[in-house]
C-alpha cells in the first residue's frame, strides 16, 4: 500500500515511515498536482482538505477525521487494516526510502566516534544517505509503536 499525504500532514507521513508504510509527502498545496501525482504513482491520497470529497469514486483517498497526528495515524492504520503490516525503523523518515543494515565498519567516519565506539548495528539510506543507530531517542520512538500497534510490544523491537 502506498500513500500520498498532502502538506496538510506532514508529521503523518513521518509516523507511517516510522512503522514501515511507504508515505510520500506532498509539499505543494495545489490539489490538481496532488491528484495527477497520486494517479501516476498509484498512491492513495490522505488529506484533510475537503476539496477532495469532490472526487470521490474518481481518486483512492483517505479523508483524515481529525487534525491530531496521532489520532490520524490511528484512523489510518484502522481504516486499510495494517496494525498487522507494521514494520518499524525499515524506512527513512527524511525522504522513504527503505533502509539497509550496512556493516559497522562502513559507518566509521561518518557517524560521531562516540556513537562508533558505543553502537553495533547501522542502518543506511541510499536515498538520502542518512545514517541510523539505535539512539537514545529510540525509546520514545518504540513507544509510540506500541502504541499504534495496539500494544504489541513485538513490533517495536524488530529491525
């Protein structure tokens, strides 16, 4: 499943990277360009812009109930039914491309030699290229996975 979420949510599109979910975000406003990009990347559109409700059975798009972030990925996840389609940490929250595991030693130089010394398992955006380690921030991540998995603690540890 793929996504296209307008500039009216763009924390959104970052949580569903979080739990794995190709998300591409839509910068402009314009909903024409909106729609012709949804139409040749086969994405559906998650928006709260009631120009949309205009082009119901033309356009795949999810109409956001709610301006809370959280909330929306919640309506999401329910909606498509993919609380059992979580895979976390798998894609870059930056542009989403999905990450690779690439060797510690290839990291070296690149990432702070404190973070070198300290982590083992890297992960690497060939999009962006972004590095990602287990940071101190990851907690608070994982929670919100648990959260959005409905609890399951299983789907916040997997990468």
């Amino acid at each position: 499943m793929r996504f296209l979420v307008d500039s009216m949510a763009g924390k959104l599109a970052r949580y569903l990277r979080l739990l794995g979910f190709d998300a591409e975000y839509h910068r402009e406003g314009d909903i024409g360009h909106l729609v012709k990009r949804a139409r040749e990347e086969n994405r559906i559109i998650l928006t709260r812009n009631t120009s949309i409700l205009k082009l119901k059975g033309e356009i795949d798009f999810f109409f956001l109930p709610t301006e809370k972030t959280d909330e929306q990925v919640m309506a999401v996840l329910e909606h498509f039914g993919l609380r059992g389609e979580i895979k976390p940490f798998t894609r870059c929250l930056e542009c989403n491309t999905p990450l690779e595991k690439v060797p510690r030693e290839r990291v070296k130089g690149l990432v702070p030699f404190h973070v070198y010394l300290v982590h083992r398992e890297f992960y690497f955006c060939p999009g962006c290229k972004r590095i990602y380690w287990r940071g101190t921030h990851r907690e608070k991540l994982e929670e919100k996975v648990r959260k959005f998995a409905g609890g399951h603690s299983e789907k916040a540890g997997s990468l």
